[in-house]
C-alpha cells in the first residue's frame, strides 16, 4: 500500500470515531460533509474558497425556484442552496459516479435535507442512451469522469474504473420524464457541456429558465456555449473571476 493510501485510511479512521463527518460553515449555514476520502475532506476544507462566485450566483435564487445541480459530485452546490432556501427552492441533483452519488447521498441524509433535495444516479447529456462511463479516479469526490467515450484530453489519465450509465438529454428529462422546467442550473461535467447543450435547446429556450452557470475549458467551447445560448435569448451576464481552476460563464435571460 502506498504512504498516500495509508494516510487516507487513518485520516478516515479518526473521522470515524467522530462520526465520520466535518462541521463547515457555509455563508451562515451549518453544513456537514461525510468524510470517505481525503479529498472529500479537502472539498469541505475548501467549501467557502474555490468556488466563491458559484456561491454568489446560488445567492441570487428567488423563492419559489426550482434549481438543477448538473455534475453535482458529493453536492456542495446542492446542500448549500438547499441548506439557505429550505422549502422555498426544489434541489434536483444529478451525479453519474458512484462513489460521488454515495456521499452525496450520504450528505443529503447527514444535513436531513432529503426533503429538499432529490438526486437521480445519471448522466446528463447530448443523447439519450445506454452508455459507459469512463472514471479516471473512482473515489469519493473524484472529477473528470467521461460519458459515452474515454476522453484522455479531459481525463488526463486512463480510466481506472468503468461503469455501466444511462445517460438523459435534459429535454427529454423534462418533456419525457416530468420533471419540472428548471429556473436556474448548474453545468459542471468536465467536458461534455456543449453536448448537453446541443440536447437541451427546448429547456434553454422556455421562459421560466433564468440563469445558467457553466464551467467551460477552452476557448472554442465558450464560443460554442454562447452561440448556443444566444438562440435560446441568453446572454452572458458576468465572467467570474474568482472561482478557482476552469472558467466560468453565467448567462441570464435578456
């Protein structure tokens, strides 16, 4: 066993014996992230610094809202709004890895939130398919898991896992499956977003939908993501700053 693989299972042990949580503070709100991995602990030691503008935007959430957290991974972005609006915003939260959907399971039941938030085991994304997904670090709170092709680019290691995935395009998510129309969404899937894009046009394009959050890697995928959004009459509204790693597009009806 490695030294690192040694470190991660005492530091999970001592957390064990402690309840096998953390207590962070969130803008006010109490919240309790399950401790499965060191780098479940490292996303609650960082909860109020790495995505500062993302918690911005979920600030803005008028009542009544319905929000769907898209790659929601151990649900950060999902507790929080939940944890702030209570009953007043509908959390849905959809995260194909396992072992990300188990603790982010596990953190809906630690925060008793399961009347706020619902989380669905899929992949959103440009089709509606059977498909695979190719996992590059198949721990809790792992990223950069690829949908329907081993994308190495985006990757930036060979799978490691493989999971067997039904993958939903968020039209039919909606038209199909009945779900409600969202208000607000956000996209973080580390490399598939245009794609979920391409498959959303009647979700971008109906009017209740007022703000997206989307991480974008690369120049010519901004391009793309605004083009795209320009046909449903969203704009981009601001370019955060502060988030750390991959930039950000926020774009709001005009």
């Amino acid at each position: 066993m490695l030294t690192k693989d040694i470190l991660n299972e005492l530091v999970v042990a001592a957390y064990k014996l402690k309840g096998g949580f953390t207590r962070v503070q969130v803008r006010g709100q109490q919240i309790l992230i399950s401790v499965d991995h060191l780098r479940t602990l490292n996303r609650a030691k960082t909860y109020s610094k790495k995505e500062p503008d993302t918690l911005d935007w979920l600030d803005s959430f008028e009542s009544g809202s319905c929000y769907f957290d898209i790659g929601a991974n151990i649900g950060q972005y999902a507790l929080y709004p939940a944890k702030k609006y209570g009953k007043n915003v509908q959390v849905f939260a959809f995260e194909p890895q396992s072992n990300n959907y188990y603790a982010l399971n596990k953190n809906i039941y630690l925060n008793n939130l399961s009347g706020h938030i619902l989380s669905y085991c899929v992949a959103i994304s440009g089709r509606s398919e059977f498909s695979k997904l190719y996992i590059p670090k198949f721990i809790p709170g792992g990223n950069r898991s690829q949908f329907g092709h081993e994308d190495l680019e985006n990757m930036k290691m060979s799978a490691t896992h493989i999971q067997g995935m039904f993958g939903v395009t968020l039209n039919d998510l909606c038209s199909k499956w009945g779900f409600p129309y969202p208000n607000y969404m956000k996209i973080d899937v580390d490399g598939i977003e245009i794609s979920i894009l391409e498959g959303a046009s009647e979700v971008l394009a109906n009017p209740l939908l007022k703000s997206v959050i989307i991480e974008l890697g690369t120049h010519s995928e901004q391009e793309k993501a605004v083009a795209l959004m320009k046909q449903a009459d969203l704009e981009v509204t601001k370019r955060p700053s502060k988030n750390w790693g991959e930039t950000y597009l926020i774009f709001s009806r005009t």
